[in-house]
C-alpha cells in the first residue's frame, strides 16, 4: 500500500504547503527551462530549416560538435526533473517526495558550491562572456549561491519529514487546478521531447533524409560573387580562416596571364599548414542533388604544391567526396566516409590546369549516381583502381592510366545527396600557409546527359 503525505500535525501541514508550492515552482521553472533552451538552440543552430522540399541549415557543423551533443540531453534532463517535481507536487507520494527532494537537493548543493569557488576564482579576462560578468558581478555570484544553498537546507528537510514516521501521503484530485498544470506539464515536456528529437533525427540526416527536388535543365539553383549576401557561408577568422575578401586586397594576378582572374570580392580560405595532406572549407548550407555546378579559384600564396578543390555531397566532416586541383598542374579525386579515406583517382599531372596564379575554373556535373568533372572547360579523364589496390597514373606518359582506361564518367551511390564546400589545404610541402580564393559560384539544374 502506498504510503501517503498526510497533513494532521500543524507543523507537517504548513511543511506540506509550503514543499508543494515550492516543488510547483520549480518544476515549472524546470519545464520553461527547457522549453526555452530548446527555441534557443532552434533558433542558433535550426533557424534556416526551410521545411518544405528541401532543408536549408546554418552552420550545420555545430550539430556534430561535443558541446551540442551534451545541450540536447541537458534539454531533456531538464524536462524530466520538472516533471518529477510536478508529479511530487500533485500527488505526494513518499516515493516521488523523496526523488524531487533527492533531485534538488543534489543539484543545489553541487549548484551552490560551484558558483561560490567560480566567484573564488573567475575565470582570465576575456576568455567568455559569462567568464568576465563572473569577474565584474562576483557578488551576484555569490547571492545566487546562497540562494542555492538556502534552498538544498530546505529541501534536507523536506527528506527529513518524508522519512518520518508520522507521514502519510495526500493526494491531488482530478478537477484541482495543482492536477491541470501537472497534466498540461507532462503534455508539454512529453511533445518537447518527441519534437526535439525527430527536429535532430531530421536536421542532421540520422532519422530520415529529406529529398530535393529534381531540377530543371538550367534552372538556377544558387549563385554568388562574395560581394553581399554571404551569410549561408561557413565565415570564420584566425590563423585559419575562411573570409570574403575584396580581391584588390589579396594581390591576385591579373590580365591575361590570369585567365578570366578573381575580381570584386572573393571567399579566401587560408590554412596554416601544420599537417600535410590536409585541408580546410567553408561550408554553403543549402543540398543539392542534381547539379551543374562552376567556380573560380586562384592562389594567392603558399606553395605550388597545394590542394584547392570543392567538396560535393557533402554530409558532414567525415563523409563527403572531393574534387581538387594543384597550383603545381595536378588534380585528383577523393572520397571520405568515416575513418576511410578512398583515392578514387590518384593526383595526375594535366595541361588543363593552369599553374601558379593563374585562376582555373572548376565545373562539377552530379546527376543522380553519375559524376563528370572539368576543368577550364576541358572534361577531367579520371583514373579509377579497376582491380588494384590503388589508382596509378603513369609517371612517364602523363594521361596513361596503369590501373584501367581513363574514364570521364564516375558512378557512385555512397551520398544520395548533400552541401557544397570550398576547400584548400596542404600537399607536403609546409613552407608556408596556404591561400585560396574562390569566387563566382554558380549551381544550376543538369542538362539531359
């Protein structure tokens, strides 16, 4: 038989109005929390979900981060400690007291003593913004600690008296209005949860994949000169960075020698070449299936021997496909998925990439599984492995596959669908930092093959 909180000595009865009222107001708090922590992530991370046929999402990177990763459960958590604390409220069955006050009582304690040693020792000076309000406020700080462990002495004795003897449990009727914020509680957290859950199972392609739409021949799907409007973009600055930049500030080469060069503003990707074979991009947040896709790019400075290419199809850090040129006259083709990293066409020296800085443009035709790639207008040959371990180009007769016939076409159904991304990165020379520009994207529906 379950035991029951009952309010007969005056003393258990004021203790009773008072731990309900308290356990309502902060499971309330709880679930506002969490509501309010879940619009807030929405906003920062899902805000350009475009939820028709496609799904457009800024910054798509960050869902994958750690930090993410640990805000979703947090969510859920606070979701949860509401209800239970609700559910004490309502009911007050010595079960549900003891949790809720189990609960409190452990998140006050570890709550308070951490805010006292934060405002102990703030964290330096401009390392956060709430590391520096810690250092400007430390008695707020302070307060909100006392505060804190004002209420875990209240809560101890909310688990003192539900551990007495003289306990017996009162329960909430349906009809009460303790009864309709409960039920509408559970509802919201419960909706909360389903929400949140199939929102990221979606956004981040782990429940379901959402499909684009098939193009037109030639319609425009997105186009971009740096100049304005580039807030779709992976934008971040530092030793690496990747910033749109006005191209008379990057010193590129011009006239003829630079074959239809980078002009107005461009999106300059730098990286720092601490590693080699390695590389860094800046992310457009929109999916493309379907595509014919063109850019301009150009080095700016660093070695000849660099990587400056497009990522296509592109899921996350660790599965996408590669497409990529040298400064030095080379391109190959890559593909990532997980921990494997597959050369589908070693690097290849060709006349059709030009050298230095001079600017070559690079055209990328996906139509469902089937791949084609050019460069300057001329189709790439590529050499896939055929039955070898690895493609192999022939070092003496530049255009001579030794692995199988030169292909222009690729097929390939890993990705069905996914971003654009620029990139530019190191080869194995590490002399210097590499600098990429890239400017006048233009995707648009395939023609018929």
């Amino acid at each position: 038989m379950n035991e029951r909180l009952e309010s007969s000595p005056r003393w258990l009865g004021r203790t009773l109005f008072l731990m309900r009222w308290h356990f309502l107001v902060i499971g309330l708090l709880l679930v506002l929390s969490a509501v309010g922590f879940a619009g807030y992530l929405y906003w920062l991370e899902f805000r350009r979900i475009d939820v028709g046929w496609s799904l457009r999402i800024e910054r798509p990177r960050d869902i994958y981060e750690a930090g993410m990763q640990l805000q979703t459960p947090l969510i859920v958590f606070l979701a949860l400690a509401g209800l239970i604390l609700l559910h004490a409220a309502n009911r007050a069955r010595l079960w549900g007291v003891r949790l809720a006050a189990v609960l409190l009582l452990v998140a006050s304690g570890g709550a308070a003593v951490f805010l006292w040693w934060l405002a102990s020792n703030p964290p330096e000076a401009g390392s956060s913004v709430i590391g520096d309000a810690v250092r400007n406020v430390p008695w707020a700080v302070r307060a909100v600690a006392v505060v804190l462990f004002g209420q875990f002495v209240l809560t101890l004795w909310y688990g003192i008296v539900s551990f007495s003897r003289v306990v017996r449990d009162r329960r909430a009727e349906p009809g009460t209005t303790l009864y309709h914020l409960t039920v509408a509680g559970v509802v919201l957290a419960v909706l909360l949860v389903i929400g949140l859950g199939v929102t990221l199972g979606i956004v981040t392609d782990e429940l379901y994949e959402w499909p684009i739409d098939q193009p037109d021949p030639g319609e425009l799907l997105y186009a971009t000169m740096f100049d304005d409007f580039n807030d779709e973009w992976d934008i971040f600055t530092g030793r690496d960075a990747a910033e749109t930049v006005p191209a008379d500030q990057l010193g590129l080469t011009t006239g003829v020698g630079a074959y239809h060069p980078v002009d107005g503003s461009a999106l300059a990707v730098t990286y720092s070449a601490v590693e080699s074979q390695k590389v860094l991009w800046s992310t457009l947040n929109r999916k493309f299936r379907d595509m014919d896709f063109r850019v301009t790019t150009q080095r700016v400075s660093g070695p000849l021997d660099n990587q400056l290419g497009v990522m296509f199809r592109y899921q996350d850090e660790e599965h996408f496909l590669l497409f990529r040129i040298s400064s030095d006259g080379y391109y190959s083709l890559e593909k990532v998925q997980g921990d494997s990293q597959e050369t589908i066409s070693e690097w290849g020296l060709s006349d059709i990439v030009r050298q230095e800085n001079a600017a070559n443009t690079i055209r990328i035709v996906a139509r469902g599984d089937t791949f084609w790639f050019f460069i300057n207008g001329q189709p790439a040959p590529l050499c896939l492995k055929g039955e070898y371990e690895n493609s192999d180009w022939n070092l003496f007769e530049p255009g001579v596959c030794d692995t199988s016939e030169p292909t222009y076409v690729y097929h390939d159904d890993t990705f069905r669908q996914g971003r654009i991304a620029l990139a530019a990165g190191s080869s194995s020379d590490l002399s210097a930092p590499v600098v990429i520009a890239f400017d006048d994207v233009l995707i648009v529906g395939p023609e018929p093959e």
